[in-house]
C-alpha cells in the first residue's frame, strides 16, 4: 500500500503530518535498500504517528519497521513488531493493513518452519487483498506461494506463479513486487538445473535494479549470480563478483545474503586451489551463521570446509567438519519432516479452502482463480508431507506415525518392523551416475511393495534406506520370512539405462512388543539388527536380539578407541611367509595388522576391521599399512633379495580418491621397486565395479605394481571380467582348501579349474590356508605356483621374521 491511498489525518499542526507522510514516503523503498537508514526513519515515524493519533500510519511504519528486521533474520523480532502493528490496525478497521500484515506474518512463520501457520497467513491476506482490488498485495502474496513451491522442489509450478506475478506487477506498477519475482524466477532455473539461463535473465534484469536502487534485491540477485557462474566453469569470474558484492552485503545488512556471498565466494576460491583465502571466507560465513542462527547455511559452509582440508589431507579437520555437517543435516531433515507432519496433522490446506468457500468473498472469480493457485501449493504441501519426492512411498514422519498407531493397538496382536538398507548403492551413483542411481531406488520401492500385503507399509528413510511395517502377524517368524522374501526378489537383476544391475540389501528385524514398545526403541533395535547383517558381510537377514545392544556398545567403544590409535602408534604389523610350492623357498611376505590395544593386548584384524570399515577409518589405517609394509619390505632388501610385498586393500580404500596418490607416496618414501609390491583386493571388491577397477588398474600398472585378486572363488567373477582386467595373480580362498565334510581335503576339480584358467590368462595362483603336507603335494600336482598357511608359517611379528631372513629358503616350517 502507498501513502497516496492514505487519507490526511486530521492534526492541528500540518507540518508534523507533512513530516509523517515524508518519512514513510522515504522509508518504504529504503526498506530493500539500506536496512539501517530505514530503520531509523521508520522509528521517528512511529513515535510521531503515535504522538498525532495516527493509528493508520503507526501501523504502517510499524509494518515497514518488522521487514527491517526480517531482512536482518530476526524473525522473532519482526513477528513482536507485526503484533503491534495489528493492534493499531484494529483501531482503523483497515483490511489493507492486515492483509500486509498477515503476508508479513506468513513470511516470518516460512523463515522459522511453520508452514502450516504461514499457509493460513497467506490465505487470509490473499483474501482480503482479493475484496479490496488490490493487485499489488496479490502480487506480493502470490510471489510468497511460488516460494512455497521452490522450497517443496516444485520449480516448474513455481515458475508458473512468478510469471503470473510479473504481470500482476506490471498491471499495478509495482517494481518492487516485479523484481521479487524476476529473483525467484533466476532462483528456480538455478534449482532445476539451467544456470544458463538463469545468469541470461539476471545480467538482463540487474542494471533495472541498480537503476532503480533496491539495494537488497541488488545482492539478493547478484549473489545467486555466483553459483551459476561456478557451475558453467566461470569460476574465476565468481570469485570476482563476490569479492566485489560482499561491502555492499555487509552495507545492506542481510545477514542471511552475507553468508551466501562468503559461502560461494569460498566455493569459488577453494576450485581454483586459493586454498588460504577459501578458509578465510568460509570461516567468516561460518561464524555470521551461527551469531545470527542461520542453520542450513551453517550445513552448507560445514560441507565446503570439509572439502577443503580434505583437499589439504587435513584428514582429521575434514573428519571433524563431515562429522557436523552430517549431525546437522539430520537435526534439519528431522526438524523439516516434522514440520511438515505436523501440516497434515492439522490439514490446513483442507480446512483453510473450506471455510473461504464458504465466505461471499470466494464468489468472485478473480479469488477462484486465486485460491486455485494457492489450493495447487497447499495440496502439494501435504503430499510431500506424508511421501518421498523421488519413490512415491511413504516418507519418514508417515512411517514413525504409522508406527505409533500401530503401537496403541498392541492387544489386536504382533507387528514388524523391518529396516532395509541397499549393499554398495553408493557405488551406483558414483560410477553411473544419480540418474542411474534414482531410477534404481524407484524400482526397488516398487518390487517392495509387491512383495508385501496391501495392508503393510512401505516407506523410504532416506538415502538408499527402506522400512517395512508389517501388520497383524501370527508369529515372529513371518516377520523374518517376509524379510527373506524380499531379499530374494532384490537380487533379481535390475535393467536401468541400459546398464544390469545387481542388487542387494541388509536387512534387520524387530517385532513389537517384543523389541520395544515405541518408535524409538523399535527402529533402534531394527537398525542394530541390520548393522549385524552389514558386519557380517551383508545381503542378509538378522532379527534382533537383546545381546545385540551390548555388542553395539562395544562397537562404540571400539570406534572411539580407533581414533586415536593411529595418532598413538598402537598399530603394528605381522608378516606371513609365501613360497614355492615346488622348491618351498620364500617369496615374499603378506603383511597383516594388528592393533595392540593399551588395555584388551593384541587384536586380530576381525575384531576392529569391520568398524574401521562402517566409520571411514579404514582409509588412513590402509595408507599406513602400506607406507609401514613398503618401508620395511625396502629395509629388508627386498629389491636384491627378490621377495615381494603383499598388501591388502579394502573395498572402501580402493573407491577412495586418494588411493592412487597414497601408493605413489608409499614407493616414494620406501624407494622400494614397484614389482615388489602387489596389491591384494577382494573379488567382491573388483567386481561391483568392474568398469572403474579397470581404470584405476591401469595407473597402477604404469607404476608397476602388481595385482592380486584375493579370496578368489567366493564371488561371481565371470572370465570375461577375468581377462579384461590386468591381474597377475590369483590368490585361491583358504575355503577352498577343505572339502564339505569331514575330511580336509582340498576341493581338487575346483583348484584344478582355476590353476589352469588362470596360467592361460597368463597370471599366476597362490593358494591360501594350506595346513598340511597332502594338500601341499597336491597343489605341487596341479602346478600351483606358491602357498601361504600355517604348514610352513604364521604370522609372524617383525623381530621373528627378521630371524629367519639370513636364509630365504625355508627348509621346515616356520612356527
């Protein structure tokens, strides 16, 4: 509303309401351009509407005075302001003010989550705007509802809106309402994925703003300049134009936008290997967010810190910054799913459409169409309240009040919960790509839902996470067989963009009220059961069972003694010997860690590794494996004696970026020959991604490591992959070595198979687990070319190895 459509107020000193009239004629347009300067005019305003009885014009300045300080995220704040600004309104009975001050309210109610009250807001305001025939408070409030829209992902819609909202206002004259909605438009193309066309529109758009001096709408605009040009490769560009938008940020004071600007301007910095600067600025971003709560900015900024000592092999800063990024993302994702449960509890959007249809003002058809727009918004506020965007299943906080339903009717009988997680999706989405990826979970919730009764409920957690709830059972079993069912039915091949995928899941069981009597303690008690699944190797099913909350303490205390045990030198090497099966003479060595614990003594691998594995710790404990095993195969002399080095590399590890890199280190530092060294991975580990082993295969081979393809037989390696994939050795599984019943015999037709496949692929085999002398004699029959097992070594510390290496042919076992 401007103040020519305020009446005069009748006042015995007419310069006193001229002054009044000018300080708001001043302050409205300085609201979006210097925040300060506004702030202190709008209070002189107020006190001088106060002092002449102005109620209309104390409302309004009051108005102006709660934008100030939403533009300052003080949301808070600016609600206490709009109260006030109500209770003058309520003086003059002016339905303009309070359709202003309900769109203001339902801004503030976005900004803090409550969308269910900032949908009432809006419908009130739309409403009262509608029966005025005010175009320009239409705009304003339908530009609020495309925004509703772009925080639902719904940018095509949003779209929609904001074209609607240009001409709006256009017809009324309004720039200000016209640039907001120019600004989200260049928002949305961002969104969906065309910065192109969204720098087209803002570079366009911009000298308009600067020549009409809204100052705020100015950074808004140009900041969400800089990720796209980051994201069409102009990066230096970006860097510039936040260097040069930041004073005027600061100047304008949108907290929020400041934060953006140092955020993007980091982003920018850190891709172009400023590393120094890129901390600088995101440290600073980092600091305004949390003074001034800005939380999903605080996510963002975590998340390029943590890339950026990453990048620095900062690896325990990277951990750190990753570690609160991830609390904080949860904390939001919780906090944003019961908001929006919360919505369709209420079921505003329904109640809110009823009761103005019953109102005469709805009998106008510009309302009709109005409502239209806003019922769009509203009903998909409540679909994305209750489903997951990408599968159309139920989403969390439906499964968690499914569950709580479920709960208050324990004496009708038994329910199951069942937690899901896919085995190596990430590795789907890495390699092919989210495209591939989404169009994988889609089918997976679709081949879910087949399996269970119309009556269960599928729901997806997030992420590559599944919960079934399982209605009405006849006994805790069924919950397990359901389980097995759907195992079953996932490890059918899956046909996405052109690729074959396989697919399989760990999956942990609870049944109510056995495992728990609330949500918390049930999907708890599921997920520990899963865990136990994914330790023990995944693709399976486990139901829970108390002892397993005990063993899960014990992880924990496992995982955080692990942290600091690489920095406190507690890990240590043995060694096991190889030979040749022919003449027994020593080879080489594979190197196996141990951690020599400072209260529970030495630890196997099985007890430590699998948690390594499930924290990420497996990746600095693997880089110090093989730079300890090349250092000391180098002190022995390994290159003139001619005995290798084998180390073994997790599937994690090998995935890594920094794989590569932490080899050419270890050879480096060691000066130990590359032949000498030959890297073990697990079939299983080649085999999820043939297509990337291959490529990361070839760099090693140019350094001149050698490979091994481990616990060869308890996979599915095809011999196509076999022979695509430069290996040169194979390394027989121990199981192999015993037959199935009580006689340990090794499995002779299957041995002989891979000794002769392998030696026509020009690769050598080693046979693992060899404890006796027939099955030595045997594989000396199949011309295996060497052994590693207890008949002729253990494990054995350093002092014990360096023993026995004054004679590298070992005429008698080694103990």
């Amino acid at each position: 509303m401007s103040e020519e459509s305020l009446p005069s107020v009748p006042s015995t000193d007419e310069a006193q309401v001229s002054r009044l009239q000018e300080l708001l004629r001043i302050a409205e347009p300085l609201v979006v351009a210097d925040v300060a300067r506004a702030e202190q005019l709008l209070r002189e305003a107020q006190a001088l509407a106060f002092r002449l009885g102005d109620a209309r014009s104390e409302a309004l300045a009051l108005i102006f005075l709660s934008a100030t300080s939403y533009f300052r995220s003080e949301y808070q704040t600016a609600l206490d302001t709009l109260a006030k600004a109500q209770a003058a309104a309520d003086l003059v009975q002016d339905d303009l003010l309070t359709a202003r001050i309900e769109n203001s309210r339902g801004n503030c109610a976005v900004a803090l989550g409550h969308y269910g009250e900032a949908m009432e807001h809006y419908q009130t305001s739309l409403a009262l705007a509608q029966a005025r025939g005010d175009v320009e408070d239409r705009a304003r409030v339908l530009n609020n509802v495309g925004l509703v829209h772009i925080d639902l992902g719904d940018y095509p819609l949003a779209l929609e809106v904001f074209q609607e909202v240009r001409k709006l206002a256009q017809q009324s004259k309004s720039p200000h309402a016209y640039s907001s909605a120019l600004i989200n438009t260049v928002l949305c193309y961002y969104h969906v994925g065309s910065p192109e066309e969204a720098l087209a529109l803002a570079s366009g758009y911009l000298p308009t703003i600067q020549e009409l001096h809204i100052r705020q709408h100015e950074v808004v605009l140009r900041t969400w300049m800089l990720p796209c040009l980051i994201d069409t490769g102009e990066v230096a560009e970006a860097a510039r134009q936040a260097e040069e938008l930041l004073p005027l940020a600061l100047e304008v004071d949108d907290r929020q936008y400041v934060v953006y600007v140092r955020m993007f301007a980091g982003q920018a910095l850190l891709q172009l290997g400023q590393l120094g600067a890129a901390q600088e600025q995101l440290e600073l971003a980092l600091e305004d967010a949390r003074r001034s709560n800005i939380r999903p900015q605080q996510r963002s900024v975590l998340l390029h810190l943590s890339r950026l000592h990453a990048a620095r092999r900062e690896w325990q800063q990277a951990y750190e910054h990753s570690q609160l990024y991830q609390a904080l993302d949860r904390e939001l994702h919780t906090e944003a799913v019961e908001r929006k449960a919360k919505v369709l509890g209420a079921q505003i959007q329904v109640e809110i459409l009823r009761r103005e249809a019953e109102h005469e003002r709805r009998r106008s058809t510009e309302l009709a169409q109005a409502n239209t727009a806003l019922q769009a918004a509203q009903e998909a506020l409540a679909y994305r309240a209750t489903h997951d965007a990408l599968t159309g299943l139920a989403n969390r906080a439906h499964f968690q009040h499914e569950v709580e339903r479920e709960l208050q009717t324990l004496d009708q009988g038994l329910f199951g919960l069942l937690f899901i997680d896919l085995d190596r999706f990430k590795q789907v989405n890495d390699t092919l790509g989210h495209d591939v990826g989404d169009e994988l979970l889609k089918e997976v919730g679709r081949r879910l839902t087949q399996v269970v009764r119309s009556s269960d409920l599928v729901a997806r957690m997030g992420g590559d996470e599944f919960t079934v709830v399982l209605r009405q059972l006849r006994s805790a079993q069924d919950a397990e067989r359901v389980a097995h069912k759907i195992l079953n039915e996932l490890i059918r091949p899956v046909e996405v963009g052109g690729h074959t995928l396989h697919v399989t899941g760990s999956i942990g069981v609870a049944v109510a009220p056995r495992d728990g009597r609330d949500v918390t303690t049930l999907q708890k008690n599921a997920d520990i059961a899963m865990y136990r699944v994914k330790h023990e190797g995944k693709n399976g099913v486990q139901a829970f069972q108390p002892t397993m909350t005990e063993e899960t303490a014990g992880r924990v205390d496992v995982e955080r003694d692990l942290r600091g045990a690489l920095a406190r030198n507690e890990f240590v090497l043995h060694y096991q010997g190889q030979f040749d099966v022919q003449t027994r003479a020593l080879v080489g060595y594979e190197a196996l860690v141990r951690w020599q614990h400072p209260t529970r003594g030495l630890l196997s691998p099985g007890a430590f590794l699998g948690i390594a594995e499930d924290s990420k710790l497996i990746v600095p404990l693997g880089e110090w494996v093989l730079q300890e095993a090349c250092r000391q195969a180098a002190a022995w002399g390994s290159n003139t004696r001619g005995l290798s080095i084998s180390v073994n590399v997790s599937a994690l590890q090998f995935e890594h970026p920094s794989f590569l890199p932490a080899v050419q280190k270890a050879l480096e530092l060691s000066g130990l020959d590359p032949h000498r060294l030959i890297l073990e991975l697990s079939e299983s580990s080649v085999l999820s991604n043939a297509g990337a082993a291959s490529q990361l295969f070839t760099h090693l081979k140019a350094l001149g490591v050698r490979i091994a393809l481990d616990d060869f037989g308890t996979g599915q390696s095809s011999v196509s992959m076999l022979r695509s994939l430069p290996i040169d050795i194979l390394k027989i599984d121990r199981s192999f070595m015993h037959d199935q019943g009580a006689q340990k015999e090794p499995s002779e037709v299957f041995i002989s198979v891979v000794i002769n496949l392998a030696h026509g692929l020009n690769m050598l085999v080693t046979a693992e687990g060899v404890e006796s002398s027939g099955q030595m004699a045997l594989l000396g029959e199949l011309g295996c070319d060497s052994i590693q097992g207890f008949l002729l070594a253990r494990p054995l510390p350093l002092r014990d190895i360096e023993a026995h290496l004054g004679d590298c042919t070992a005429t008698s076992p080694v103990d």
